[in-house]
C-alpha cells in the first residue's frame, strides 16, 4: 500500500475510484477494476481519469491507455443517450453485420466509435457479442435485435432517435 494521491477534483466520484484502487491494494493488477470504476462513475474515460489511475497503481500511462483502448466496453468520450452496437463477430460478419454499420454510418451521418451531434446515439461495434446463432446482431441499448438487416436496424435507430 502507499500513500493516495491528491484527487483530480473535489467531485465525489473520485473517492469511489480511489476505494476501488484501495482495496485491491494500489496493485497494477487492479487496473481494469479501476478503469472500470472510472467509467461507471464518470461513463467515460478522459485524459484526467487515465493520468490518475496510472499514477495511482504506479503503471506507465501507455499501459492504462492500451488497456482502455484494447476493450469495447472503454469509451474514450461521452456517449449518447442512446448505444447500437453492431457485432462483427465471425457468423455476424458473414451474414452481413458490415453491411449493417455502413447503412447505419450513412444513415445517421457519423462512424463507428461516434455520437450523434445531438448526443442521442453513440454507434459502437464489438467483435462478438456472445449471441452467434442469431447473427446479425445489433444491439439498441439492451434490446438485442436479432437476424437484423441494414434496412430493420435502420428503420429501428431512426425510431429510436425521434423519441
């Protein structure tokens, strides 16, 4: 263990970071945890956060970065109000899931990784979301919309996005 660093801010959301990081003992092997923390407690990871963490548990920020750029789950900005993911897993791939994001890109006028000016929708890809035998598979929030097409997911994000 080691002495905790000064807070980023008087927000108290920093104190639930930094208890994160105490109780696995400022460890490198915390670090996910903690990226994890960070982001439910902020919903994102900004440069801020990452400096903390990596002073914290005492690893090179290009580790922290690595690590919060390798997983889908990280986001490096703001999200929407909303999150389609569309899965680009091997059965996803083949039964069309590119097609599906260059139809949703067009659509809604931004690129994976991107939020919608309005910041109503932020349109993300994984590489597999687990549900193979329902390829493709885009997911509205928690809403697994299953066998889609680029004119179902389209139709879908559109209602979406006018609510």
């Amino acid at each position: 263990m080691k002495a905790t660093l000064a807070l980023p801010s008087d927000d108290k959301r920093w104190r639930m970071v930094n208890a994160t990081m105490r109780r696995h003992g400022y460890s490198s092997s915390a670090l996910i945890e903690a990226l994890h923390t960070v982001q439910q407690a902020f919903g994102y990871l900004d440069e801020t956060a990452l400096q903390y963490v990596a002073k914290s548990l005492r690893v090179p920020l290009s580790r922290v970065y690595g690590v919060a750029t390798f997983y889908n789950h990280f986001m490096m900005k703001p999200g929407g109000t909303h999150t389609c993911v569309v899965c680009l897993g091997t059965a996803c791939y083949i039964k069309g899931s590119p097609q599906i994001l260059e139809t949703l890109e067009k659509r809604l006028a931004i690129r994976k990784g991107q939020t919608t000016p309005d910041g109503k929708l932020s349109l993300m890809v994984a590489h597999c979301v687990g549900m193979c035998w329902l390829a493709p598979v885009v997911m509205l929030d928690d809403d697994v919309q299953a066998e889609a097409t680029p004119a179902q997911a389209a139709t879908k994000i559109q209602e979406w996005v006018s609510k």
